[in-house]
C-alpha cells in the first residue's frame, strides 16, 4: 500500500501502449477490407452536387494523394500509426477538408459529460439498489418497487430515449426535444449555458441510466447475498455493531469490489449504447459523429472516433489496475 | 466450588428449528441450564447435535429459515429474547461476545485488525480507543504489536483466532461463548490457542460456554460439562462426575470412546445420528440407539436431578450408575 511501485506502473503502461498499438492497427486494417474507395465516394459526392464533374481522374488522382492512398501499404501503415498517436487522423471525408482531430475535439467534452454523468449515477444508483434489495432492514416498498423498475433494463435505449422523449418532450414539454444546449444561449462559462446543458442531457443521460443501473443492481444483489451470509458479516452482528455502519463497512465496502472491475471493462460497452442515444436527440456528441459518419462512409472520422474510445477504454482499465490495490488490500502492486 | 454462586446466563426451554420444506428441523428442543459466575461449561455432542444452534439461539442470531420457538435466555436477569432489538444490540458483545466457529472468515478482509477491534470499542463506549489499548488486549492473547496495521489476509490462522479472542475480552464481558474455537487449527496450533483462551479467562474471571468435540481438551479447560444428542440436552455434570460416573447412557458411550483422560481425541460415534431430526421418536430422544431401552422410555424424559449437581434426562439413570441396568428390553421402533 502507500506508493505505487515503479515496476508495476511501468509495466501497465507498456501493457496499455500495446492495447493502444493493436488497436489502431486494427483500425486501419479492417476499412482497407472494405470495397469502398473513399476518393471514389468524395467523387460521387461532388458529382451529386455538381451534375457532373470535369476531368473526374484528375480529381480522383488529387484526392488519393491527399488522402496518402497513392503510397505503398506499409508507408500508408507507418505514416498512420506515426499521426494517430499524435491524435492526427486526417482529413474528413464527409466534411473535406475539416480535420478529424478538430471534429472530434468538438465532440468529445459533450460524449465524456453525458457519459461521466450518467454512468456515475446509473453506478450509484444501480449498486445502492442492489444493496438495499438485500439489506434486511430495507423499507418493504423499496423491496418491491426495485424489481418492478428492472423492467425497463430489457429495452434497448434506443427505445426507452424515444420513450422519454415522447413523454417528457413532446407531451409534457418539461424537456427540450434534442441537441446539447439551447439555440439561444451563448456557449461560455455562464449559469445560462450551464442550466441548458444540464436540461439538455436530462433526457440523454436518464434514458442510458434507466436501462443500465438494473445491470449494476442485479450484480450488486448476487455479491450482497454471497457477503451477507459471510462469517465477518454474523460477527459483526453479534458484536453489536449499528445496523447502518455493518450495511456500509462490512457489506457494501466487500460486495462493491467486482462491480469497480466491471466498470472499468463496461466503459467501452456504454460507449456504443450513447451512440444511439446521442443521435435519436440529436446530442452533438462522438455518437452522433461515429453514426453520421458511418452513413457517410467518412472513413477517417470512423477511425479517429474508434480509436478514441478504445483510448478511453484502455485508459479507464490502467486507472482501475492503479487504484485497485488501494481499495481491495488482498491485492497487492504486483506482475 | 461447593459455595452457591451466582447464576449469569439462565436458560429455559429454548427451542430454535430450522423450517424445511419436509418439517421443521428439531435443531435445539427445549434446552434449559445455568451457567455460573467465573465457571465455563463444555458443550459436547456429535456433529449437527445442535450446539452451533443453541448459541445462535442464546445470541438471538437465528437466520431463516431458522427461528427461535420458545424459551427465555436471561443474562443478569435480562431476558434478551424479549428485549427490544436496539437494547439487545447494546447488550451484546458489552455483555455477551462470541469467539466463533468459522474465526478464519470471521474478520473483514477490507479493514484493518485494530480497526475491526476499534469499531467495537467505540460502538459500546463512545469513545475510540487508544492505541496502547489495542496494543493491550494484543499482548493479553499473545499477538505482536506489528499486527495493529495488518489486514486479515496477512495473518495465520492461530493469529486470526487469537484477533477473535482479543475482540471477545475487549469489553470485558459477562459471558464469552467459543464455539470450537479451535477446532479449525492444526494440534500444535490448537493447544497453544487453548492456552490462551483459558489464561485469558483466568485473569478476566469471565463465565464461558465453550463448545467442542474434543473430550479430552474439554476435561482440561471447563469445569462442568452438557452433553447435547439430536437437539436435546440429555446430561449436565461436573468434569469429575461425567468422566467418573456418567448417568444418561449417550454420556456413558461418549465417555467409553475417550481413551484416556489425558490423551486427546475427537468425538468417534458409529452410527451417527439415527432417526430423522424433523420426526423424533416420541420420549427418550436416544431410544432408538440405547443399549438400555426399555417401554418406559416411550415417555417424555425431562432433565432431572440425579446426585447433587448432576443431571440426566433418564429414567434409568440410577441403574445406571449402580452398574444394575438390563440391555435392551424392547424391540426396534
Ligand atoms: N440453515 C439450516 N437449514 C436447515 N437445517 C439446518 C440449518 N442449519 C443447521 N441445520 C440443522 O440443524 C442441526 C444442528 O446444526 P448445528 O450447526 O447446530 O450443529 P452443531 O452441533 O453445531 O454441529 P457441528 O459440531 O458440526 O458444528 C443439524 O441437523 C443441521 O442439519
Ligand atoms: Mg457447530
């Protein structure tokens, strides 16, 4: 305990540099699989646009160019690789000549503030329900009204966001139907923006919670039954302990431990499920922005995209392993 | 031990079953003894006799699908199975602390020893004890001081048993139950935890239930000794009397296995429990394996005196001592 030992960090690291590594390879190989040409596309889009396009190879020679298609593979690979863990993926496709860097850097604070948001809650909610499920002292009502809630864990959240959206939107009008903040307010460090924000991602960030926090419960209920029939949890008892302080110390502080493991490997997981979200309102997140660009077939943004959520991923599993130890004292900075 | 002492914990008809989808579970019926100030009584019996139960049953800590039937368990003249739950909460381990069965998972793996010893402390006082004083009750059982920042992972078996021990004198109780406290432990270890348990005891003066299956550590640690068989209590006797001059015929078979006196050696009964335990036959619990059957042990037989201090639920149990008991005088239910 204490310090994090040098070789235990810098072994993580390695480990989450090779993570980075094959994913981004990976991310390259597999749209060069594909069929589609991208400078093809672009020029298709341009000859939709413009009824016809003048000295078509000419302009399909140019773009491949600067798209870096006319070099060898492995160039293309290496020239890849090098830019990517720059965090420079190019141009976009679908809105030439942006760079994906600058539409991602756009995105990403809306996905990561909608995600933090209602992963945080959906992971406090949903482990203090499977608590008090189990806990014996819990209020009746909280007993039954839990397992009915779980009901709305089956439904994809591309149905419970337009389910939310119909009510609390359309009819009630207590929510704005989509987008990240009202048109009218100026985006800045002001209560204006920030009430918007906060009224915007209401609905976004409930319709994820409302579906995941049953995964959390029903997790936290089985680990809240293995330690509740623990002998510490009985001696706790026998030794007279306050009901309140055995339910915090000795049940939920053991019960909890798996559940941080398993967040960290669901980040990727809630991820996708915003994806959906993001679009149905309209949320000027990476969701939107992977989704639009697959109908697009914007493949750099599709890369850049994919490879910043994998980047999350890795980088959320690094911090679990780093702070494990500290809070499970069995395990040690080890390997 | 001749003088009338004061009666601390006080038993009556306790009854806990365990409910099964077949019957109840007849786990500990009608249990009733005293156990004296300063005194520690054996609890002996087979495996799934009962006695795990009847502790339960005395801390009023019965899980489902358990319950408590009847009785009344009076501590200082306090029946703790009427009080209130938070008044009992106060009462136990202040008054009443266990040294349990399971001492290997017994402690939290996520908290620190002298936290967990801490938190009972101040749960019961109010106020956090200092160092020194877990240092203290540590050095009491035989455990260095390096431990106090420990978590129980780190520490061997013996030492986590001596933590549970620590943690059950930190309060200075009126009554300590050990339910084979050592029974987890290799020999050596087993001995030496004994020792402690009983030092400890000496020098607190502390009342003790102290449940085994080991007749020979029990000669050497406790002063009387009740012997359960499938849920009943069927003979309550001083050391001497029950090693001398056993009065209910289980006892007697008990008694017979121990080779010596001296020489120590788990409970070895053939047979094992006969009938089923959610129908038991209708009198004498132990009719049905009884060399000294007879019709009348067709009826209830009660706890009953024999000599001064010795209690038996026998019908026979003066023919048995005088060595006239007959064999066998009825045929197999
Ligand atoms: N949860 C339960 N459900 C049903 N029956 C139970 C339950 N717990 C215990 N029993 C039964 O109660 C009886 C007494 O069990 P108990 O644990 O008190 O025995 P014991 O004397 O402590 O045994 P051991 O020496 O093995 O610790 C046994 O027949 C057992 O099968
Ligand atoms: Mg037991």
């Amino acid at each position: 305990m204490g310090r994090i030992p040098r070789s235990y960090l810098i072994n993580r690291l390695i480990t989450l540099f090779l993570t980075i590594l094959i994913a981004a390879t990976l991310i390259w190989v597999i749209p060069r699989l594909s069929p589609v040409d991208p400078a093809d596309i672009m020029l298709g889009r341009m000859a939709a646009g413009a009824g016809s396009v003048a000295n078509a190879d000419q302009v399909l020679a140019q773009l491949r160019e600067s798209f870096g298609l006319d070099q060898p593979m492995i160039v293309q690979y290496f020239k890849y690789l090098g830019n990517t863990l720059l965090f420079d993926f190019g141009l976009s496709t679908a809105s030439f000549p942006t760079p994906v860097s600058s539409l991602i850097a756009r995105a990403l604070p809306w996905t990561l503030g909608l995600m933090i948001l209602s992963v945080v809650i959906t992971f406090v909610i949903g482990n203090a329900l499977g608590a008090f499920m189990v806990w014996e002292r819990s209020p009746k009502l909280v007993k039954v009204a839990i397992p009915a809630a779980m009901v709305f864990t089956s439904i994809p959240p591309i149905l419970s966001g337009l389910l939310l959206m119909w009510i609390f939107a359309a009819q009630l009008r207590w929510f704005p139907l989509t987008g990240a903040y009202g048109l009218m307010v100026e985006p800045g460090w002001t209560w204006d923006f920030a009430l918007s924000v906060l009224h915007h991602g209401f609905l976004p960030a409930l319709s994820i919670v409302i579906v995941t926090f049953g995964f959390w419960a029903l997790g936290m209920r089985g680990l809240m039954i293995t330690v509740q029939g623990e002998d510490y949890v009985k001696l706790a008892e026998a030794k007279g302990l306050r009901p309140r302080y055995i339910l915090y110390r000795y049940m939920i502080r053991n019960a909890i431990l798996p559940q941080v493991t398993a967040f960290a490997l669901k980040i990727g997981l809630l991820i996708a499920g915003q994806v959906l979200v993001e679009r149905i309102f309209a949320y000027n997140g990476m969701g939107k922005l992977l989704y639009d660009a697959i109908l697009d077939q914007d493949f750099p943004v599709i890369q850049g995209v994919s490879y910043v959520i994998i980047l999350m991923t890795a980088l959320s599993v690094f911090l679990v392993d780093l702070i494990y130890p500290f809070i499970d004292p069995r395990i040690r900075h080890e390997g | 031990m001749t003088e009338p002492r004061n009666v601390v914990l006080k038993v009556r008809g306790l009854s806990v079953f365990y409910a099964t989808p077949t019957g109840d579970v007849r786990a500990t019926d009608d249990a009733s003894f005293d156990l004296y100030e300063g005194e520690t009584l054996g609890l002996v019996g087979e495996s799934g006799s009962g006695k795990t139960t009847a502790t339960s049953g005395i801390l009023r800590m019965v899980s489902s699908p358990g319950r408590i039937v009847a009785g009344s368990v009076e501590l200082d003249g306090v029946d703790l199975l009427a009080l209130k739950e938070e008044d009992l909460r106060r009462q136990r381990w202040s008054k009443l602390a266990l040294i349990p069965q399971g001492a290997m998972n017994s402690l939290n793996p996520t908290m620190k020893i002298s936290a967990q010893i801490a938190d009972v402390i101040r749960t019961h006082t109010g106020k956090t004890p200092p160092r020194d004083r877990i240092l203290e009750l540590f050095q009491m059982v035989g455990l260095p001081g390096r431990i106090h920042d420990m978590y129980p992972h780190e520490l061997s078996g013996g030492m986590k048993q001596r933590v549970c021990i620590a943690m059950g004198i930190a309060l200075n109780p009126r009554v300590i139950i050990a339910d084979e406290a050592t029974s987890a432990l290799d020999v050596v270890v087993q001995r030496v935890v004994a020792q402690t348990m009983a030092k400890v005891r000496d020098a607190l003066g502390v009342s003790m239930i102290m449940i085994g299956h080991d007749m020979g550590l029990m000669a050497q640690m406790v002063d009387r000794i009740a012997v359960m068989y499938s849920g009943k209590i069927v003979e309550i006797a001083r050391v001497a009397d029950m090693f001398a001059r056993p009065a209910h015929p289980y006892s007697k078979i008990l008694i017979d296995s121990v080779p010596s006196l001296t020489q120590r050696q788990a409970l070895r009964i053939t047979g094992g429990i006969t009938h089923d335990p959610r129908n038991p036959p209708k009198g004498c619990i132990f009719q049905l394996r009884c060399p000294y059957a007879a019709p009348q042990c067709r009826e209830p037989q009660p706890l009953r005196e024999i000599n001064p201090g010795q209690l038996a639920a026998c019908c026979r149990a003066e023919e048995i001592l005088a060595g006239t008991a007959q064999a066998r005088e009825i045929a197999d239910a």
